[in-house]
C-alpha cells in the first residue's frame, strides 16, 4: 500500500483526531493510500509529547512550522492553526510543494483567501483542501446521492445548521475564538460557516443575496485570572439566503451557525424540501435518514436507519452505528484518494468553495451593518 509522509502543525485536538484516523487505516477496507505522520509543530511541548508518545514514526518535533516545510520526507501537511495565521502558514506549505488539508474559514477573511488562492494558483500540482467532516455521515451520504438524482425535482427550501451550547455558560473563560483579532470580523460564521455551506455550495446551489442577521449575546468574559474582558465576536448567526439552482430555479436558504443554543451539545443538519419529495439529517440522529412518502395531497415523514454504510467500506458490520470519528476517517481517506487523483463521490471541501464562502461571509457582515439584503457577485 502507497504511504503519504504528513506533517502536522498545530497538535491540538483536531491534529489529535487525523493522528487517531491514521491509526485506524486498518479499518478501511477499500485500498487507500496509508497517511504516515514523520513530523510535528506546535508551540505546545505537551501537545508534541502527545504525538511522540503514541506514533513511533515521528522522527521530527519543531516549534517553526518552516523546518518541517523545510523536510524532504513531509509531503502533506495537515494544518489547524488560529484563523488569522491561515493566509501566510497556508500560502507557505502550498509553496514549499505540500499537499494541504487546512481548517476553515480558509483565512481570516476574504483578502487572506485571496493570497491562499494565489499560492494554489501558482503550484497546481498541490491538491488542497479544506475539512469538513459532517458530510460523511452515511444518513447524509443518503441525502446528496438523492440531490444528484434530482429526487426532489424543484427545489422549495433548503435548511443547515451547526449549533452549540457550550457558550450559555458565561463564565466560561475567553478563547481565541472569541477574540476578534484571532478569530476574525465573522465570529461564529467563520469557525462554523463552512461545515454549513459544504454540500449546499457542492450540490450547485449558489448564493445571490442575502440578509444576515448576528447578535453578539455574551459581551463580556472571564480572562484566565477571571477579570472580565470584552468578547467582540458574534455569538450567533442567521443568514436568509435567495439560492440559485444550476436550471435558474431559486429558493429560500436559510443557514445558521451559533454557538449559544439551548440544548445542542454538537448538532449539524440539512434539511431539503423539494415538490417531488423532502428529506432531512441530523447529527443528533446520526444513523437516520429522513425523508417524505406522498399520495395525491397527502405527505408523510418517515425514516429508516441506515446503519454503518459509509462512501469508504469499513470492516464494521452494517448492522452498527456511525460516528463523529468515523466521519473523520471517511474525509481524510477521501482526500488521501484526491492526492492519487481518484474520482470521489462526494469531495473534499475545495478551496474554490472557500472563494464562495467568503463571498456570502462578507456580504452577511455588510447586511447585519446596514441592515439591508447585500447582493452577491
């Protein structure tokens, strides 16, 4: 089996889930090529430890991220660093020639996405992407093969959303990702927008207009000595969108990213309701599928239980439950296939898709600024 030698900047949790997904190759049953981790960065020496400890072919531990580009045996490089260091980390690990699976927003905002753009532009025989992992799930798998079978005809409404409710505890101490100058003007669009806007955006559904709604609910948190500070990002979001299908045809989208949502620990959703037939995934239910049986006037939601049927085969039996690290599995072997330049059934977040992302991004700022629907080229 082809082994791609991988590098990891930033060893934090999600660094800590692709090295726990590479351990687990064994699992996939169809041949993909093995993801081998020889090097690692982080500022954090515990977190470098982690890696050492537990996967014998790190051969090289550094504290600058230019060492390990600078390394002949790293080939891709999986990177999860704080959004305003996505522009020159990204645009770098693109230039020294490295395959690259980076954390959204894919830069800080839409003048760091255009440098990261220009990087891919000048070395097209890098393959990057952006994760997102929610997409995976079989139940969801379910859904877009049903897209792309143009089940539902006319498309009525489309609905998607990432929820968390770890931040209704306001003395919660203040992160990065609530600090505007690390995290960006987005707020909660830039770190959850993207897992939203995936297969809507994959699926040719293009945004024209839209009018955003934010509210920044927690203006204060604790610092680490407990002294309160200003917590400038926005909390929650709700984006109206008029969406545009490929045949002209267009629709209400409504997206929502919050991080203040009684009750939802981690829910992702997508909901499509079309004259033909409806259907609906949530993470909450991650085994289920949803979707409407009609007669004449009459509709009926009903679900079946898909079971362990992911786009990969595994050797779990089909009788068992999907989950959130099955769904990390799924998308990295999916982009390990997109290295070799196999054809997919469901992609990779592509940097492209990130160009679009942005785009709405800015224009949902400007909405909530002047209170108006902003126009998107």
């Amino acid at each position: 089996m082809k082994t791609v030698k991988f590098g990891v900047i930033g060893c934090g949790l999600m660094g800590k889930e692709f090295a726990s997904a590479a351990a687990r190759w064994c699992h996939l049953t169809e041949e993909v090529a093995r993801p081998e981790i020889v090097a690692v960065c982080d500022f954090n020496e515990a977190a470098t430890a982690w890696f050492e400890n537990n996967f014998p072919s790190v051969n090289f531990v550094t504290k600058d991220y230019r060492e390990l580009l600078a390394r002949e045996d790293v080939e891709a490089v999986y990177c999860a660093l704080p959004h305003n260091l996505h522009a020159e980390v990204y645009a770098d690990i693109i230039r020294a020639g490295k395959h690259l699976l980076g954390e959204k927003p894919f830069g800080i905002d839409q003048k760091a996405n255009e440098e990261i753009m220009q990087a891919i532009r000048e070395n097209p025989g890098v393959v990057v992407r952006c994760a997102s992992e929610f997409p995976f799930y079989p139940a969801c798998q379910q859904l877009i093969k049903w897209v792309k079978e143009n089940k539902f005809g006319q498309i009525i409404e489309v609905r998607a959303g990432f929820h968390h409710s770890s931040d209704m505890d306001l003395n919660k101490p203040i992160n990065w990702k609530r600090m505007i100058e690390i995290n960006g003007e987005y707020g909660c669009i830039g770190d959850l927008g993207l897992h939203t806007q995936h297969v809507p955006f994959r699926m040719g559904w293009k945004p024209k207009k839209v009018y955003a709604s934010l509210s920044n609910i927690a203006k204060e948190r604790p610092d680490k000595n407990g002294n309160p500070v200003p917590c400038l990002t926005w909390d929650n979001a709700t984006m109206m969108i008029e969406a545009e299908e490929a045949n002209g045809n267009t629709f209400p989208m409504i997206l929502e990213t919050k991080r203040m949502a009684p009750g939802a620990t981690n829910d992702w959703f997508l909901e499509v309701y079309g004259l033909e037939c409806s259907a609906k995934f949530n993470s909450n239910e991650p085994d289920v599928f949803c979707y409407t049986n009609s007669w004449g006037k009459e509709q009926a939601w009903c679900k079946i239980n898909v079971g362990y049927k992911p786009m990969i085969p595994t050797i779990t039996g089909g009788i068992f439950e999907f989950g959130f690290t099955d769904a990390i599995l799924q998308m990295w072997a999916t982009f390990l296939q997109e290295i070799e330049g196999k054809e997919v059934f469901f992609g990779c977040c592509t940097p492209e898709e990130t160009v679009l992302s942005h785009k709405l991004n800015t224009a949902a700022l400007l909405s909530n600024k002047e209170n108006r629907v902003v126009q998107i080229d």
